[in-house]
C-alpha cells in the first residue's frame, strides 16, 4: 500500500510532481552559515551530507556539507553559503528533493503522489471517479475520490477493498461496494 504522504510542488508528468517538500529553513543559527530545517519527512536519508536539495520557488540547487540536530530541527550546512547573512535570505524557504531521489519502494507500495490522480474503477468495470485525496486516520488510509458528477465516495484503502494498483495504466481496482449507487 502507500507509503509517506509528502507534500508536492512542481509536475514531472500528468500526476507525478517533479519535487517534494522536505521541510522549511527557519532563521539563520550561528555565524559560519548553518540554517535549521523543520523536517517535514520521514526520508532523512535524503538529508544527508553530499545530498543536493533544491531551494525556494526557483528550486535552486545546495549541496549539503554537514547536518546535525538541535533539538528537533536540523541543522544545515551547504557548501555554498558561509556566513549568516547569505544564509539568513533563505529563512522561510521550503527545501526539496527530486522526486527521482526517492528511495525504491517495495512491490505493492506506492507514494502518495502515485496514487493521487488514478481513475478509480469497481472489479466489475464501473468507474467511481478520480482518486483525489488520501485521509489518513488512525486504522488504515482512506481514499477520496470523486465522481464526474462531483460526488465524493470514502473507500478504506485496505486489502481487502483495493485489489489492484496500476500507476503506469493510471487506474485503481477496488471491489465492489454492494450500497454505492443503490
């Protein structure tokens, strides 16, 4: 099933964002150019030292150096900037990775991203609509879709109602919901 749901910016394709959000710079800390970063991920292997982030609106490219924790922020350090005032024209920025830099998934899991978008069908053909939300609550996901005619249906992303994911066809499989449309 899906695994993370990163925030997205930017398109790649159709459904795919080119980026992801991992966190956001707050004020510069110290004077040799460190910047902490509120972590938005769970993917703390793509803040790591020699990983490149991209930076604000233009996603401009940074190379990290070092990182260590402060509490529960991360401080970076870039290769690039060396001294707090460069470093504090980036407070407030979002810092992203590609969405290529992800790490691979196990067969079966998705991202969010990969989800969002799918048309999704019942096993008997019916097509319920766009998958366009995913709630996260405390038992299992649940997926909102909605219906060409504006309709929103709730399916649990579970086993047993999701029978099929096919990101490359761009189509979802769920069983049939015995009320839906009674």
């Amino acid at each position: 099933m899906p695994r993370n749901n990163e925030n997205s910016a930017g398109l790649h394709s159709s459904s795919e964002p080119a980026f992801i959000v991992l966190g956001k710079l707050r004020r510069a800390h110290g004077v040799r150019g460190e910047i902490p970063l509120e972590v938005y991920t769970h993917m703390l292997e793509l803040l790591v030292p020699e990983s490149v982030v991209y930076i604000g609106e233009e996603y401009d490219p940074y190379t990290i150096e070092m990182t260590r924790w402060k509490q529960d922020l991360l401080l970076l350090k870039f290769y690039e900037i060396d001294d707090r005032i460069i470093a504090s024209q980036l407070t407030n920025q979002l810092v992203f990775a590609k969405t290529e830099q992800l790490p691979g998934l196990s067969e079966g899991e998705f991202y969010y991203h990969e989800l969002i978008g799918l048309e999704v069908y019942q096993d008997d053909g019916d097509n319920l609509g766009t998958l366009v939300q995913i709630l996260e609550t405390g038992a299992n996901d649940v997926y909102l879709i909605r219906a060409e005619n504006g309709e929103e249906i709730l399916i649990p992303a579970t086993e047993e109602m999701i029978l099929e994911i096919d990101p490359e066809l761009g189509k979802m499989i769920v069983a049939k919901m015995e009320w839906y449309g009674e």
